[in-house]
C-alpha cells in the first residue's frame, strides 16, 4: 500500500494556491455562503485505517452525493424493479434538464440526475410518510458512517424547496407520464432533504466503504449489500456520477464517483479505500474542481484506477 498520509499531504499542498478557483453553487442560497477555500480529503482503506489533510472534518452539504444512498435503499426495497422507473444510461445532458425526460416519456435516463433521483426517492417514500421516509435515510447513513451525529441541515432543505422550480417541474412533469406514484410536494421533500444532508469529508468516506469491499462494511463487519450489488451500483457511479462530465472523470480519475454541487465526491477504488473530497468551487459541469484535480493527483499517485495503473 502506497503512503496515503503523504500523498494526501502532498495534494493538499500542491492546491494550496489554487482554493478558491470554480464558482459556487449560489442558485441555492444557502450555498452561495459557503467559503470558496475551503478544502478537505479523506481517505479511509478497506482494512478500517484514516488519511486525512485540510479541512477534512468540515461539515458541508453533500447534495447529490446522497443519491448514491437513496439507490441503495430502493435496491434494497424493490430490487431489481427499480430500473422499471429509471434507467442505467450515462445522460449527456445537464442534471436538471428537462427536454431529454419529454423524450423518454418520463422515465429518468440514470438515478443521479435530479430527475432520477426523484424517481428513486418516489421508491423509498414506499410504505412511508415522507417524515418516515426522511428518518430511514439518515438512519442509514449514520449506520454507514457508525455515526449518530449525522444530520440534515435544515436551513439548506428550506432554501432548496424555496428555489426548486426546476425540480418541481421534472416532478410534475413525471407524474404526468404516471411515473411518480405520490403527490409531487411530498416526494420532493424526501428528496430535498436528503440532498440537505451535512456531512464531513470523514464520515463520507465512512459511509461509501461498503463499495470499497464488496458490499460489507469492515468497519462494524456488518454486510450492507451483496457483492454483486456493489459492483453494479460502483458501474453506475463510473458511467453516470459527475452528470455529463462522467466520461471525463472516468478518462482522469478512472474511478467510480458520484459529486454533488455542494462541492463534495465521493469516490471509490474496489478493494482499496473509499474518499472523499471537498472543495466548494464547481467546473462547468456543477463539479467540483479541485476535488475533481485531487482524485485525478490521487489516482495517479496510488495507481488506483480500475483500468489499470
């Protein structure tokens, strides 16, 4: 195993000049006033052990990197008939966009745009009052993270439903084509306050390691999901997690990943560690881009790329 410690130091000082650089996610207010450099990485290995450098124990809101949880939860209720109501496609088009859902009649193309992502928070919601729906998924989160101090930040799910039009229109736009099974004004709210989630670097890396190994979690020896699931859900994170940036995450970084415009990624090297960076300046993408530099420095520095050193 390479010296994690000192490459993670290694990265965090060679960014050092560069915090700052991207543009913060301001369309949700409450984004728009997080400090631009702020920087954090964490690693945590399969075998339980913690690398860590800057601002790495810094909550921030990790967006769309709960889609990454939510579609473990819906796999786990509905198994495979999940991909009834979204599909496993790269999307190529922006995460919110609108025109590629008309023509696709309603079913999302991957459940890491918003549009899936809706579509899987209509599975969860299942069974559930969307109050219900919300404390199951950050009851799993914390037990991913063995954490209980896990939580949504409110301020942020308030300030995203207050800005939400795009998402209340591929909403709406989805139950027209029946393809939401509840009321639009609460699947979004399981959703928004999912996305709310405020989580640390530490405790990212903490709840992504079940994808590191196999689906179990080394960390309290529970198993979380089978190994096959963990691959699949690691292949949807290579091919779908940056939006229409996937493919050239994949051709820098090479490893499975799932961003979120709060500016956090987390990423994944099967059998090796879990990650997760932070640094709120997003690339034109809406990711973040120097977590985005400190994967690519990473991957290369460690040889972790699944296509090969």
């Amino acid at each position: 195993m390479p010296d994690l410690q000192a490459i993670v130091d290694e990265i965090h000082e060679k960014l050092q000049p560069r915090l700052g650089e991207g543009k913060v996610a301001d369309y949700i207010p409450q984004l728009a006033h997080v400090d631009p450099k702020k920087f954090g990485i964490a690693i945590i290995d399969v075998d339980g052990q913690n690398y860590k450098a800057g601002d790495a124990d810094v909550p921030f809101s990790i967006q769309s990197v709960s889609k990454v949880f939510t579609l473990t939860l819906a796999l786990g209720k509905h198994g495979e008939t999940t991909w009834n109501r979204v599909g496993r496609e790269p999307s190529g088009s922006a995460f919110n966009s609108i025109v590629q859902l008309e023509h696709e009649e309603g079913k999302p193309r991957n459940p890491f745009i918003n549009a899936g992502a809706i579509a899987v928070s209509d599975l969860v919601l299942a069974g559930h009052t969307p109050r219900e729906a919300i404390g199951e998924i950050v009851r799993f989160v914390r037990y991913l993270a063995d954490d209980d101090t896990i939580a949504i930040d409110p301020e942020v799910a308030k300030s995203e439903h207050a800005t939400g039009y795009r998402n209340f229109a591929l909403a709406n736009f989805m139950r027209s084509f029946n393809k939401l099974t509840h009321p639009v004004e609460h699947v979004l709210g399981v959703y928004f306050h999912h996305c709310a989630l405020a989580m640390t670097c530490t405790q990212l890396a903490r709840s992504g390691l079940f994808l590191a190994a196999s689906g179990r979690n080394p960390l309290t020896g529970h198993t979380v999901v089978s190994r096959q699931r963990a691959r699949r859900i690691n292949a949807l994170m290579l091919t779908c997690g940056h939006y229409d940036g996937s493919g050239d995450f994949a051709y820098r970084v090479g490893l499975p990943g799932k961003s979120g415009v709060g500016g956090g990624i987390l990423a994944v090297a099967p059998g090796k560690a879990s990650v997760a960076v932070w640094s709120p300046g997003l690339n034109n993408h809406g990711n973040s881009l120097l977590g985005s530099l400190a994967l690519e420095m990473l991957a290369h520095r460690t040889g972790w790329s699944v296509f090969g050193p």
